[in-house]
C-alpha cells in the first residue's frame, strides 16, 4: 500500500504539471485564435499529453525508480504522446475538410444547382448542415414566390390594360362623333350618353376593385363580432335575392348552422355578396343557388355557394381566386361587370379572419366553401 505521504506528494506533483501544462494550452489557444481547427486540436491534446508525460516523469524521478525503469516510463510516455498528437491531426483534418464543404455548400445555398449539404462527421456539423437544407429550401420558397408574384402583378397590368382601352375606345369614339357633329339626331345623341354614362360606371367600378384589391392584399383592420354563421347567411340571401328575382334564379339557403364565428359582418358581407352575385350571373335563368352553413363539430363552420354555372375547367381551377387571372372561366369582367377581381378580394378577406376558401365543380355547377374557424366560449 503507498503511504499516505507519497499519496500526497504524487498529487502535488500532478496538479504542478496539469497547471503549467493548462497555462502554456491556454497562451498557444490565444495565440492561435481564428486559424485552423488542427492546430487547435494538436494544442489541446499536445497539453493534455503533455500533463500526463510530465507528471509520470517527475513523479518516477521523485519515487527514485532505477534508471531502466525511468527509461521504459520516457519511451512508453512518448510514444503515447506521438500516437496521441497523430489522432489529432486526423480528427483535425476530417474537421477541417467538413468545414470547407460546408463553407461551398453554405456558397451555394439558393442555388438551383444546389442539391444538399454534404454528409458531416460528427452531429454537430449535422446540424449545421441540416441549417443549410433549411435555409436553402426557405430562400426556393420565397424565390418562387416573389417570382409568382411578379408574374402576377404583370398578367395583371396587361389584363387591367386591356380591360381599360377597350371602354376607353369607344368613349372616344364617341365623345368625338358627338364633338364634330356626325351624331346629331336627338335618339343617337341620348343613346350615346347612357353608353357613355355605362362606361363610365364601368371604369369606377373596375377602379373600386383595385382599390379593394390592394386593401384585401395587405394587413386588414378587422372590427371582429360573434355573429351566428347562419345569420350571415340570411343576411346575404336577402341582400342578393332581388337581383336573383330579376335574373330568373331562386336562391334556396338550405342548414344554417347557428355555430358562432368571429368576423368583421361588413367585410364578410362583402364575401357573401361576391361569391353570390357570381353565382347569380353564371347561373341560368330557371336555375337554383343552394347556400348553407354547416358544422360538424370539429371547430370548423363551411359556408357554401353551389350554382348551376355548368362547372369550370378543371385546369382553371387551383387560379380562379388570382387577381391576375383572366380565363375563360375565371368570371372577368368581360360581360361589363365591374373589374372581375371579386373572387380574389373574398379570398384575401376570408384569410383575414385566419380562414379558407375553395372551388370544386359539383353538378349541375361548381360549389364554393369558405372555411371559419368556431369562436370560442
């Protein structure tokens, strides 16, 4: 058993060696600030090492072991001190060549080319790499959206272009007839004032869409009730039923759920009137609009509008609610109704009040759903 005073004296001679060595690791570290992870790496297990060869060879001089014995101890304490620093220059060229590739996948991240990070060493780098996916997959996002955008805001300059010069013509075709004097019967000059009075109720109309368009678009100040959603049905049957009446079309609101919804009822009322007077104008004389509100129970209320329009291409269907969009099917204002942004001013106001809204074609017609959440108790 070693005496408790050789106990003491090997412990001392130890904790020398581990703070000269800790002390000399430390100044090489600041020293060696911001250059390669090998070098830190050999300092760090080069101090390690170097503690544990330290603290034998001065603790064998001290225990006064014979000069073979000291020997053996140098050789093997060496050795280990070289086997040592060779796992260092290993470990810190693995990292050093992870820490490149992540540096070019880093370059490339956005890229179309891009197609990953590369597999990391150790979990750590993982994580930094599994970043990169992240962000990389984050900048093609918005990428795409900002370019969708884009496409969009162009598709809907040259529609609103179109829809403005075709009035705009034959206003001035004739405001000049009636100007030079080529129109001088009395009928002819009235039946060009009520045209020109429906054109230029027209270009209003289109205007009040765009406004309305560009309010929907961004943040929307809601002044939010609870309101039954079955109310709300009521509300835009009667509003909308005389215009039905003159088109011929019977508007049948079938269940009313009186599940409660959190909703600003001027701006929904403004949904409701859309997608109504919509189906109104596409469905024909003779025809039926089945509207209802139900709730299954599952904190959501569907409202929906089913017309008897004949149904919409399929492709036309994931873009009806675009602004820019101007299909065939795409309800336009090509029968001289306002600016045909009716569906996408729904849409940004329905995603207002954290909800959804939807088409499909469901015979004899197409069914919208708007999707709102139940207010809570």
């Amino acid at each position: 058993m070693i005496p408790a005073a050789d106990v003491g004296t090997v412990v001392l001679l130890t904790a020398g060696c581990t703070g000269v060595a800790l002390a000399v690791g430390w100044s090489l570290l600041r020293l060696l600030r911001g250059r390669s992870v090998v070098s830190h790496l050999l300092v760090v297990s080069t101090a390690a090492l170097a503690t544990v060869v330290g603290a034998v060879l001065v603790t064998t001089r001290q225990m006064f072991l014979s000069s073979h014995d000291s020997r053996v101890v140098l050789v093997v304490s060496g050795l280990a001190a070289m086997s040592g620093a060779g796992v260092a220059l290993v470990l810190g060229g693995s990292l050093r060549r992870a820490g490149r590739a992540l540096a070019d996948a880093a370059m490339q991240v956005g890229d179309p080319a891009f197609d990953g990070s590369p597999e990391m060493p150790t979990s750590e780098l993982r994580t930094v790499a599994a970043a990169l996916d992240g962000a990389h997959a984050r900048l093609v996002r918005a990428r795409d959206a900002v370019e969708a955008t884009e496409a969009s805001r162009r598709q809907l300059v040259a529609g609103m272009s179109h829809d403005l010069r075709t009035p705009l013509a034959g206003m001035r075709a004739m405001i000049e007839s009636l100007e030079d004097g080529v129109v001088a019967d009395p009928e002819t000059v009235r039946r060009y004032h009520r045209q020109l009075r429906v054109e230029v109720d027209r270009l209003a109309q289109m205007v009040t869409d765009l406004f309305e368009l560009s309010r929907v678009e961004g943040p929307m100040r809601l002044h939010l009730e609870r309101v039954a959603a079955g109310d709300l049905v009521q509300e835009a049957l009667a509003s909308a039923d005389p215009v039905a009446r003159v088109k011929g079309v019977r508007l049948v609101g079938e269940t009313l759920s009186d599940a409660p919804v959190q909703v600003d009822p001027d701006e929904f009322g403004r949904v409701m009137r859309n997608l109504l007077l919509n189906a109104i104008r596409h469905t024909p004389s003779e025809g039926s609009i089945a509207v209802s509100a139900n709730s299954d129970g599952d904190g959501v209320v569907r409202i929906t509008v089913s017309d008897a329009c004949g149904g919409i291409p399929e492709e036309d269907l994931p873009r009806l609610f675009a602004s820019a969009f101007r299909g065939s099917a795409a309800r336009t204002a090509a029968d001289g109704q306002g600016g045909g942004f009716g569906l996408a001013i729904a849409r940004g106001i329905v995603e207002a009040h954290r909800g959804a809204i939807g088409v499909a074609n469901h015979h004899p017609g197409c069914r919208f759903e708007v999707r709102l959440p139940v207010a809570a108790d």
